[in-house]
C-alpha cells in the first residue's frame, strides 16, 4: 500500500462553515488537508453574448441549475439593460438553489418551481409547462444529459452560454507535494496538466469523483486509488478514510 496518507489537496474551495466532513477526516486521523479550487467560473461578456442573437424576451421560462447559472443570468440582464418581467417562471435544481433568488428578486411574488437535487426531478414541473418556452443559462461545459431531456420531453428551449469555465493559476503550488490528490470534474483534471505539463504521478495517490472525472483521469494513464461514489462510500470523505483504514 505504501507509505501513508497525511496530506491532502482538494481541488475545491475551502467549506464555508467548519461543518464538513473533510474537518472531522483530517482531525480524526491527523491529517493536513489542504482546499485549492482548480477551476473557476469567468462570465461570457455581453457583447460577446449578442453574437448568439438570444433575446431574453422571447423566454417567459428560466431553467436554473446552479448557483452560478443564477448570478449570471440576472447579470447578463443587467448588462443587456433587459428589465426581467415579474411575470418570469423560474425552474430551480433544488430548493437552496430557488431561495438563493432573493438576491435578485421578491420570492414570494413569484412563480417558482424547485426539484430535490435532480434534474430529472425537475423535468416533472418543467413538462407541465410545456407550451412555454424556456432559457436555460449555462456554462461552456454542460452536462449531456439534461438537454437531452429536455429534447426527449419535447420542450421549447434554448441553452444560453453566459459563463465559461476555466483552469486556475496554480503555479504557487509547484513546489508542493502532497500524498493524496482529490478531484472531481475532468475539468479539475485538465487544470492540473495544464499547470504542471509535466506532471508525474509516482506516489501520489488520486481520487477521483464520478465516472466522467475517472474516464479524464484515465485518458491522462492516471492511477486511480480512490473512486466514489462506491458501494461502500456515497461520498468522497467516506472514501478516503476506507482507504487510509484501508478498507476499500
């Protein structure tokens, strides 16, 4: 198995509140764990987003599948100088998602729509609409599966690019070695290689989170010591403490 795991680097922000999981992991088992966002989101200029010729208007519909897809739209409004009608549907991934609208909006004038997490769970109020036509504000990397459902349910929609996602600058990490490396998109993948090109693996363990992050890491001949989800790990601080207990 090799030496052991003490320190840690997850390629995400720091928790905001001191409830997480990977605290309990690193008090628990005396662990340095480290948070670097190896991606970050720009957004896509207005005048850049003109060329697309999206109007706004057209779309009495908003499909919101982050926090992310919120700031930008209404962002986007903004710089378009398009007063959002009180009239606007909204169709939010979760319930935290839909309440994050008070940053913009008067919550309890409008018409909004919220699944438990899924997109899937969602689609159920979205297709009770159908005669609608819907905007859906999205990054440059969207997953496959929700406009296919979107098609699949024969819904009237347009996918609206407002914000990119792009690799981090993390040339202050060069020299900074750690035992276990945590990811969870291939775009996190991507942004190792594209600030250390001539990255090593050697004894530097990799987790990795989802299929689409184990496919990047693969194509890059990675080892792969960590997976999660996993049938014994929902979540990817479970999984890395069956590996230190070596329990995976």
């Amino acid at each position: 198995m090799g030496k052991k795991v003490k320190t840690i680097l997850i390629s995400q922000p720091k928790p905001a509140t001191d409830k997480s999981p990977y605290f309990d992991l690193a008090s628990k088992h005396k662990l340095k764990i480290d948070f670097r966002s190896f991606i970050h989101v720009e957004g896509v200029d207005g005048q850049v987003f003109r060329q697309d010729r999206i109007d706004l208007a057209e779309h009495n519909c908003v499909i919101f599948t982050s926090r992310n897809a919120v700031d930008h739209y209404f962002r986007m409004a903004g710089e378009l100088r398009f007063e959002v009608p009180d009239s606007t549907k909204y169709f939010c991934i979760s319930e935290s998602t839909a309440h994050y609208l008070q940053k913009y909006i008067v919550y309890r004038k409008r018409k909004i729509f919220h699944g438990q997490l899924r997109f899937t769970e969602l689609m159920d109020s979205i297709k009770k609409h159908k005669k609608e036509k819907f905007l859906l504000p999205c990054a440059d990397i969207l997953k496959p599966s929700i406009p296919k459902a979107l098609d699949d349910a024969g819904i009237d929609f347009t996918k609206a690019v407002m914000y990119k996602t792009v690799c981090s600058d993390l040339s202050d990490l060069s020299d900074v070695k750690y035992d276990l490396l945590v990811f969870f998109s291939p775009s996190g993948i991507e942004s190792l290689y594209k600030n250390f090109p001539g990255f090593e693996q050697g004894e530097t363990r990799i987790a990795v989170f989802g299929p689409t992050t184990r496919k990047a890491a693969e194509n890059r001949s990675l080892r792969i010591d960590v997976g999660a989800p996993n049938p014994k790990a929902p979540s990817m601080s479970m999984a890395i403490e069956n590996h230190i207990l070596g329990k995976d």
